[in-house]
C-alpha cells in the first residue's frame, strides 16, 4: 500500500461510524468455544501437502484480491487490525471473495512493536497466532493466500524499521532474518498454497531514482528472506517466494537501477520457486490522486468524452493501453520467460463517479474498463494480477466488497477482473458496458442548464456548489442557507437553517439571468463574504460565453470585473466571483446586505450545449 493510499483512508476511517464488527462472527471455524485457537487441519494434514509447478503457478493464483488496511493497519507503530475503520477479518469476508471468483488473497501485515527487540527480537505469539487464523480462514476456502511484512518498511509510519536507508543496517538485518524464522518456523507445514512475500513498497521514501547503496540493501533483504525461510525446513525448502524490486515499482525492477534476482540454491523443487513482485497503478492521476481532476482513461475514455461532451482535460494524459500492454511486456521478457513467475501483488484505481454530475455511470463504466484490462492484459502475459481493496467504498475508495456484510459493492469490476483473467482477454470490461456509451444510453439531454448561486460568509453560513457530495443538490441541505455553529459546545459544530429563500435559474436560451438567497441579514451575520458563485449542473464548456456579470447587495449594484469561468472540483460549470482561498480572484469591495445577495450575467452559446 503506497503512502497516498494509507492517508486517504486514514481520512475515511476518521470519518467512520461503522462499529468494528465482521459480516458475522469474526472468529475463525479452528477456533473453540471459549474463543482460544485450535491447530488448524489445512497447514498440517499430509492429505493436503500440494505443490504448485512452475508451468501451472499462474493459473493457479489466478485473480487476487488484497485484504488490505486489516493486519497491516497500526497506530502509534503497534498493528491492530481495526484501528483504520475496517471490521476484523472473518472467514465469512474470505467465503465471499471466494464465491465471487478469486483463487488468490494477499494479505498484508504489519509487525512493528509487536517485535521485541530486547528479547532476541520475539515476536508476539498471540499476533502471529491471529495471521496464523487469517492464513486458516484462505485454506478453509480451498484459496491460495499470499503474507508479507508490509508496513514495517515505511519511513512514514512510526516504529518502521526496516529501511533501506538505515544507518544500522547490521541491526536492521538481523532483526529481518530472525523476524522471518519465525515466521517461516510457524507455517513450516503449509503446503504451496502459501505463498511469503519478504516486503512491500521498500524504498527510501523519496520519489526519486533509486539510489544504488540503498538499492544494495534491499537485495541483501531479499537475499536473507530467501536463505533464512529455506533453512527451516519441511514444505519452507520448497515454498514459493515472492521478492520485490524499489517500492514494486515495474521501472525499477526491470531497468538498469540495481535489482538483483537472489539465489536460491537450497530449494529442493527442482525448479525455479522464486516470485517477481511489482505494483502498477498507472496512471497514478487516473488511479490514485484524489486531487486531480482525471477521471477518463483510454481510448473507451475518449468515446465517452465524444459522446457525452466531458471536459476533455479528464482524460488521462499518459498511461494508456499501449503503456500497459508495455509494461506487461517488459515484465515477461525479462523475468516469466526466464523462469520467474510475475505478481502484480497490488492494482486498481479509486472510485471517481462524483467527479462530475452530468456522467456518473460512464465513469464508474470507464473504471470497470481500465481494471479489466490491466487484469487480462496481465493474463496475456502469464502474470498474476492482485487488486488493491482497502475496505473503503464510496468517493476515492478502492472497495470491492462491504465487509461489514460481505456483500459485492463493485460486482462490475469484480467480474470484469476475474472473466478477463480467466480468459486473458483485456477488453472484458469494454464487452461488459459497451451498449452503455452510445448516445442512445447516454444520459437524456436536458433542455436548459441550471444555474445555483453559492456563498460563505466569514462564520461559515453557506449554501455549497451543485455538485457538492455533502451539501449538493443530491443532500437534504442543498435549498437551506445553513448556519454553522456551536451553540451547544459540543466542539462538533450543528446545522441550523436560517430560513433564507434561493432563487435559481434555468437557462434555455442566450440572454440575462439572475439567480438570488433572500430573507436573511447578512450584515448582521458577518463583515465579510469568503465566497460568493454561480454553480451550474452541467460540465464545464468552453462554448458558453459570460459576460455582464454584476452582483447586487440589496439595491446596491457592483460590477464584477473579472468573473473566472472555470470547473469546480467534480468538473462542473463554475463562476467564481469572490474567493478568499483563491489569490488570482480579484478582489471587491461591497456592502454586505440586509437581505438579499444577487448575481446577474449575461450568456451566450446555450443552444450549442443544449443541442
């Protein structure tokens, strides 16, 4: 999980008011009635003692899916599975990710202070006993589960120690091997179907190229995990290992920057047993980065963009098919077709369907795309593909399933992943929605563009923009001029509707239109505006032409000079009059009234938007 991920969740989870409780019980089937953990049968039973042959690897793996911000999750550098918002992990989630057609589960831990260093660098057994029942509850499913030690490597999370850039790397080093001889001690019996990962997204912290010294490192770490896991015995002399490059970054593992595959003398398979670990979420701006406004990615994307009239700077600039199919590529030639199987351990892109009112369903269909087709192109290429869920659904979440209910939330993109692996087909997803970009399935034009004033006082009474996710036209609040305070002391702040009325628009034709709140003392409320626009419920266009724009403060006219015309956040039509945050505004002088704030303008180009 990449830092980005980790601070948008942490977000939501802030936000969190779902109690910490699996979609049933979270306790294992091994586990007894007073609630202590029995030996589970899976690991140990001679019956099940599998092996997995390089030649069948990848399709045995098949789709992954990620437990991901559970047993990774920390606070304060001590791992607790539910500290990020997500409930515990249940063999009832597990069942679920099973029924929806994955073969694979990766999940990430984090052991940070759960490592003694003072005691020969013991691990809790109670935490390894918990991964132990995660472990169980994949084998339960008939799935192959991947575990790693995730978290421990960040520069950015407190307690991280394993890091490349060290300056005690005997100490780091040591403590490494003795955490995986533990680790590999405790599930020595498992057959192949558990599969260890040495690390994750290991580098310095620094987007940069890496730097050799500490490039060095990381491969001395691979190297350890595979000497110090072999050593152990029983199925750990045979078991599959996954190793990563810098921050699983495919660049950096497949060029000329320092990665070195380690040895592995001592398996006794027979054959190759190592795994290539890389991540790819490219485009970042498409797939992760909350704060611009890419939404569309590739070539269904630009249909959507003819189709529908989106704002064509929605378009993921870079990273397209041909980049993907690139990537995959490289891997292949540089690592499957030398005998080294590939596991994209990390993919996916966030949910963007609020970017912009006017095309929700498009790009919630563009999405279903893009992760199909990293998926089959992966396929194509005998590579695993994984997928990144962090439990979280709604905006900017990477969720596939409720885990409170262990119900499908993304079922598109579910069966997009999994068919386009099964069939190593990449255009899966295009197949799945493609009747849904013709203009006959396109949302019904309308036949006039809303217009909405918006505005902030300085003690933050407010009407918010159109398309707002919390105050917009789709919540109860959008037609109440709102009062934020705290009368209560409470320190959450309350909502109080000051009784004000909005007078909005509908634009049907070029000409003067007004928009307007009334019946409420501003003058008293304030001495100032933070914000003042006009909001409008289509996507941005540069065909309208503004101009005339005036407001009024009761009676009083004041020209406003220099209006900016732009998108707002979720891509939306956007006058901005008046913004405190915003320096390029200009700025106005003005009498805040008594009862009314008006905004007139005049425009042109209405029939070529409503066309």
């Amino acid at each position: 999980m990449t830092i980005n991920k980790a601070a948008a969740f942490l977000l939501a989870a802030a936000m969190s008011v779902t109690a910490f409780t699996g979609c049933s019980d979270s306790k294992s089937s091994s586990e007894d009635a007073s609630g202590s953990s029995a030996a589970s049968d899976n690991g140990t039973d001679e019956e099940t003692n599998a092996t997995i042959s390089l030649s069948e690897i990848t399709d045995v793996l098949g789709a992954g899916w990620n437990y991901g911000n559970t047993l990774e999750a920390n606070t304060g550098g001590t791992p607790n599975e539910t500290v990020w918002g997500n409930p515990a992990a249940s063999q009832e989630m597990i069942n679920a990710v099973a029924a929806a057609g994955f073969s694979t589960v990766r999940v990430p831990v984090s052991y940070l202070s759960k490592i003694d260093d003072a005691n020969g660098y013991k691990v809790d057994e109670d935490w390894l006993n918990r991964v132990a029942e995660v472990v169980d509850y994949c084998y339960n499913a008939d799935l192959n589960v991947i575990i790693n030690v995730h978290g421990d490597g960040y520069n950015s999370i407190y307690g991280g120690w394993l890091l490349c850039n060290g300056s005690d790397q005997e100490y780091i080093k040591e403590k490494y091997g003795a955490l995986w001889k533990q680790i590999a001690e405790r599930f020595a019996d498992y057959d192949e179907h558990l599969i260890f990962e040495s690390m994750n997204e290991e580098f310095d912290g620094e987007y940069h190229d890496p730097v050799r010294e500490y490039y060095q490192n990381i491969n001395d770490y691979n190297q350890i995990f595979i000497d110090t896991v072999r050593s152990t015995g029983s199925n750990n002399s045979h078991r599959w290992l996954m190793i990563p490059g810098w921050n699983t970054d495919i660049n950096y593992t497949v060029g000329d920057y320092g990665f070195q595959l380690p040895t592995d003398d001592s398996n006794t398979a027979g054959e190759g047993r190592v795994i290539v670990s890389v991540h790819c979420y490219d485009p970042w701006d498409y797939c992760g980065e909350e704060g611009k406004k890419t939404f569309i990615w590739g070539e269904r994307g630009k249909e959507i963009i003819e189709i529908n009239g989106a704002n064509v700077r929605s378009l993921a600039s870079w990273g397209n098919e041909d980049h993907i199919q690139g990537q995959m590529k490289k891997l292949k030639e540089a690592f499957v077709d030398k005998g080294y199987p590939v596991v994209i351990g990390e993919f996916g892109c966030i949910d963007k369907t609020t970017a912009n009112a006017g095309i929700p369903n498009q790009i919630a269909e563009n999405r279903v795309y893009y992760d199909g087709y990293l998926a089959g192109t992966a396929a194509q290429y005998g590579i695993t593909p994984v997928y990144w869920d962090n439990g979280y659904n709604g905006q900017y979440g990477f969720g596939l399933f409720d885990r409170n209910t262990c119900e499908q939330t993304q079922p598109e993109i579910i069966e997009a992943i999994v068919k386009a692996v099964a069939e190593k087909d990449p255009d899966v997803g295009h197949k799945m929605t493609v009747n849904r970009y013709t203009s006959q399935s396109a949302p019904a034009k309308k036949d006039y563009i809303g217009a909405y004033i918006g505005v902030q006082t300085q003690v933050y009474t407010f009407r918010n923009a159109y398309s707002d996710g919390d105050y917009g036209a789709e919540t109860e609040w959008f037609n109440t001029l709102i009062k934020w305070d705290d009368t209560d002391g409470d320190g959450k702040g309350d909502i109080n509707d000051t009784g004000a009325v909005f007078t909005d628009a509908q634009i049907r034709e070029d000409g003067n239109y007004t928009v307007e709140v009334s019946g409420y003392d501003f003058s008293a409320d304030s001495e100032g505006l933070n914000m003042l626009f006009v909001s409008f419920d289509i996507p941005y266009s540069n065909a309208l032409r503004f101009s005339d724009v005036k407001l009024y403060c009761d009676d009083q006219e004041y020209a406003v000079n220099n209006p900016i015309v732009i998108e707002d956040s979720s891509g939306n039509l956007y006058i901005e009059i008046i913004n405190k945050y915003n320096t390029e505004t200009s700025q106005m002088e003005y009498t805040m009234p008594k009862d009314s704030l008006k905004v007139s303008f005049n425009v042109e180009g209405v029939s070529r938007v409503l066309k």
